[in-house]
C-alpha cells in the first residue's frame, strides 16, 4: 500500500507542473513603395491573399482620405496587417506580418505584394 501511495504521489506532483507558457508571436513589419493609389494597392494585397489560398481572408478598409488597411486572417487568426497611405504621386505600404503561412514573413509579405 505505501508504494501505491508513494507512486500515486509521485504522479500528482509531476502532474501538477506549470503549463508550458506559449510565446507570444512577434509581428515583422515589411515596407514597400508602390506607383498604385492606396485604394488600388489595398485590392491588389487583399486579392494576392485571397489567392494564396483559399482558407485565407482578406478585408479592405478605408483609412481616412488617403489611406486603406488590409486585414490578412485564416481560421480566426491574423496572418497580416498592411496600411497603404498615400505619399504624394505614390503610395507607402507597412505590412505587419503576425503569423506567416510557411513561417516565413518576408516570403509572405512579398507575396502579398506581388504586382501591386
């Protein structure tokens, strides 16, 4: 019986261990320069991303007067966030990248920028 005990004490204890903590993802951010109006870099992203695979979503949004957002998900998480603004005759894209299919975020930002 003691070892019984010992045995079932031995699994409580090693049972009762903290959970392994999961590390925060850290978001990458890319910058690129496009000749495209932030509305028609913002189609171009989100349609890059919709091709890319088909659990992917992408949702444009308008930013004001001289920007747009496009948010990159699949299943509930977000792959990607891309702001465009308007700088002058041309246009700055920030893509944060938070999770990248493959684990490669500068891949992944490349190809949402594909042809944009």
């Amino acid at each position: 019986v003691s070892g019984m005990l010992t045995l079932l004490l031995i699994i409580v204890v090693y049972g009762c261990g903290e959970a392994p903590v999961r590390k925060p993802k850290v978001a990458e951010r890319f910058i690129y320069e496009t000749g495209q109006t932030p509305y028609s870099a913002a189609i171009c992203i989100a349609r890059n991303a919709r091709r890319s695979s088909e659990a992917i979503q992408a949702e444009e949004r308008l930013l004001g007067d001289s920007s747009t957002e496009v948010v990159v998900r699949s299943g509930g998480e977000t792959f990607a966030v891309a702001e465009v603004v308007r700088e002058g005759v041309k246009s700055r894209v920030s893509i944060r990248v938070i999770q990248a299919p493959g684990d490669d975020p500068r891949g992944f930002a490349q190809l949402l920028m594909t042809n944009c």
